[in-house]
C-alpha cells in the first residue's frame, strides 16, 4: 500500500469510500487518503490550538462591545450614528488589536480596499515602495505598472489623465512612483537568516526622502514564494519605523488572517487591509472588506472611500450587518478548516510526486495552498474537478479566460454561495508556466478532502505511487 506501509489508525468510512469509488477514485487512492489522514493529525491538533487563541480574542471582543439584537439591524440613507456599524468597526479594532477600523459592504474585493488606502494615504510627489517584490496581479493597475513591475517616468502635469488606463486614474498618473524589493530573506525565517541589523540596513538603504507608505503583501499572490508570516510582518515594519518613524507601513493580509495567534496590525503594521469574502468573513460576508490600524489613517481611508469631511460618520448597510457579525464570530474555526484541507491535499499530492508549497509541515501564514502539476491539460483537469464537486455551478465547466485586473489568461473553479469567496473551497490559476494551481478555501475539512480525492483520481500521479 502506499505510503508508510504500516495499517492507518484511520479509517475512511465504507459509505464515505463508496461514493468516491462511484466518483472515479481508485481503491489504491483510498488507502493513500487513509495513510495521508493518520499522519497529518499531530499537524491538524497544532491547527486546532491557533483556533482556540483566536476564538477566545474574538469572542472577549463581542462580551467587551455588548453586541446585542440592535447591532444586526439594517440601515439606509445616511446612517449618521449607525450601531451595527459603528460596533463593528470596534469589534474589528479590537480583534485585530488596533485602534481603529473601517468595515464596509461598500468595498467589492481586497483590491478596492488597497486601492481606497493608497490612494487615502499618498499624495503626488510620494512614493509607494514594496519590500516584498512583485505585487498581485490586480494591484499593479491601480498602481500604473505593467507586468514586469516597472514604473516608467511619473507623467508631467500637462500629462496626467493619458496614463495606463488611459482615465488618468492610477497612482502614476497623479505622480506617485513605485518601486519594488524583497527583503523577506533577511528576516529571521528568511534564506538568509541574517541578523535584525542586516534586515534594518537593507531598509535604511531602500528607504527614499519621497518613500512615504511601505507596502507588504502577506500571501504568495501567484507565486512559489513563501508567505510572510506576522513574525516576519512585523520584523520588516520595526526596522521600517527605527528608520524613518514617518513612513507608513501597509499591510495586505488577504488570505492570512486568523492563520496564526496574533495579527499584522499587532507587530507595528500602520494600516492592515483585507476582504470579508476571504478569511474574516467566515463564508458568512455576502460582500465587504476591512481596514484597522492607526485612528488617524484610518481616519484618511474612510474619506478616500466615502468623501472629505463626512467619512467618518456616514456608511450605510441595508442588507443588515448580522452575517457580518456572525461570520466574523465563525471565521477562526472555518480558517482552521480551510488550513486542515490544505494541509491534505498538500500531502496527497506530494505523495503523488508533485511539487506542492507549503510542504504539510509547513508552517502556513496563509490559507492557500500552491501545487505545480506542469502541464496546461492538468491544470483544466484539477479545476474542473474541484468545480464538479462544488456546492453551486458543480456542473459548469472552467475554462481560461481573461479575468479583469489579470495580465494572462486565468483559469477558475469557484462553485461558491457568494461568488468569488476564497473562504469557500475554489482553486485558480494563471494560464502558463509552470502550471501550478492555487487551492483555497473550504468551509469544513470534509469537502476539501472529497475534492482533492476527486482531483487526484482525474489528474493522476506525476510518477508511479510508491
């Protein structure tokens, strides 16, 4: 049998294996995903620890703001005084240990909530610098940068409003420069492991008179690189702040929160930004996304979203904030189900003699999971393999296609109740080489351990299984 060659303490139960025999999953796979489940226990329990800490944090958060009945109501117009709102918004701060949040259902994805911070937080003549290299496809529009990451000369004023998009919207038109560099192997989980002195050295150097925001991107985006966990996060933003205190330090934790016991915002992140569709919105959040950090940025975030002067206090929410509450409440355990998914399908296809990052080891700072199968015929396979076994559109067949915000052709498997959620199971991936796909998501373990099981028997293995 595959695998360690001695009996599982685990068991698949008979009905369970019945269906995916009917599925097209081989008894020799089965056994694999018996052998796969017993060794990866030690690893869940880990998963299921950092569920407690943070379930404890979010449930002294609701007792401490008293959230009753009239914080779910719905709200229109104005809102001046919203409660749900605005004991949400504490709820938020205090969760993510800052000191103070924004929490709308007026940002579409985590892309609009960074596009609102940077454009609240930096002026013509600024300059945005990344410290962990290539940004996410669709943040490099709104920047103004092409795919390689380049910044060509900032527009004159004459110039401006004829940039990338040709509407004079991107942060280069209006005259912020961009540059990019990745100092993530000089922290103490780096390649380098070099010491906090060589890290804050680095920085000094990179760190420019015009370098007002210093951005950080948590998750691989569309990448081999590893994620950046809050240890990291918060070594980069401390040598940031011992350089120049000033600088702003901008944090994307997409797909991150809830992984680890403590937050970006807790380790001397400024401003930490993400989407209620992916982690903190529990599968729950029909839409929204959030920002916590320093009261007075995100005081300037607010009035980027809404308008000057009434930012602050205005925020309408007529679809009622209790799937806001509610899956915010939720959001630690369905992350570590999500987690435990990953962790699986990492060692199933890793027995299966793919490249797979993180390895099931790993300690994951983010809920995505990277598998390089290497073929573009494997790519289409496995997704339409996750796709016929979701919840929703389970009969609908992925093809690539050419996502706004993306720079090649994306494939994507997403039979999700709210659409686009990656807190739900969904995969996607780039078009080309190598050919890796990106596994996220999973309200409960048990339906990303029948998808993947699904994937593997239509994908097969890269080699002969030992």
């Amino acid at each position: 049998m595959p695998g360690s060659g001695k009996n599982p303490l685990f068991s698949l139960p008979q009905q369970f294996s019945a269906y995916l025999l009917g599925e097209g999953v081989s008894d020799e796979l089965l056994k694999l995903a018996t052998d796969v489940l017993d060794s990866v226990k030690d690893i869940w329990r880990e998963v299921d620890d950092v569920a407690l800490v943070n379930s404890a944090r979010v449930i002294q958060a609701f007792k401490a703001e008293k959230i009753s009945q009239v914080h779910l109501n719905p709200s229109t117009g104005y809102a001046y005084s919203d409660p749900g709102r605005d004991a949400l918004e504490r709820v938020y701060a205090r969760v993510f240990g800052a000191e103070a949040a924004c929490v709308s259902s007026h940002w579409v994805s985590g892309t609009h909530v960074l596009a609102t911070a940077l454009r609240g937080l930096l002026r013509p003549g600024d300059e945005l610098l990344s410290l962990t290299g290539n940004v996410y496809e669709t943040l490099k529009p709104v920047i103004g940068i092409d795919n390689c990451g380049e910044n060509r000369t900032p527009p004159s004023r004459a110039q401006r409003g004829q940039g990338l998009t040709g509407k004079g919207l991107t942060l280069k038109d209006i005259g912020v420069t961009f540059r990019q560099a990745d100092v993530t192997g000089l922290t103490a989980e780096g390649e380098g492991r070099r010491s906090p002195e060589g890290l804050e050295k680095a920085v000094s150097t990179l760190l420019k008179p015009d370098t007002k925001v210093v951005f950080i991107q948590r998750s691989r985006g569309y990448s081999m690189r590893r994620p950046c966990s809050v240890r990291e996060i918060g070594e980069m933003a401390q040598a940031v702040h011992r350089v120049n205190p000033e600088v702003v330090v901008l944090v994307d934790n997409c797909y991150g929160e809830f992984t680890e016991v403590a937050e970006p915002s807790m380790v001397g992140a400024d401003v930490v930004v993400g989407s209620l569709i992916k982690n903190p919105g529990g599968g729950l959040s029909p839409i929204g996304g959030y920002a916590v950090g320093r009261e007075d940025l995100i005081g300037a975030v607010k009035e980027a979203l809404y308008a000057p002067g009434i930012g602050t206090g205005v925020g309408a929410n007529p679809l009622g904030y209790r799937p806001f509450f509610q899956g915010l409440f939720i959001a630690p355990h369905v992350v570590a189900e999500a987690l435990k998914g990953s962790i699986f399908a990492s060692s199933l296809f890793e027995r299966l003699g793919y490249l797979v990052s993180p390895a099931p080891e790993e300690k994951r700072s983010d809920i995505v999971q990277c598998i390089v199968l290497g073929t573009p015929d494997k790519v289409k396979v496995f997704a339409r393999a996750i796709q016929s076994c979701s919840p929703v559109d389970s009969h609908a067949t992925p093809e690539p296609w050419h996502m706004p915000g993306y720079g090649s052709d994306v494939i994507m498997a997403a039979g999700t109740f709210v659409d686009g959620s990656s807190i739900e199971l969904s995969c996607d991936a780039p078009f080309e080489p190598p050919y890796a796909v990106y596994l996220q998501g999973g309200l409960f373990k048990e339906h990303v351990i029948m998808a993947t099981l699904v994937a593997a028997a239509m994908v097969g293995p890269a080699s002969k299984m030992t």
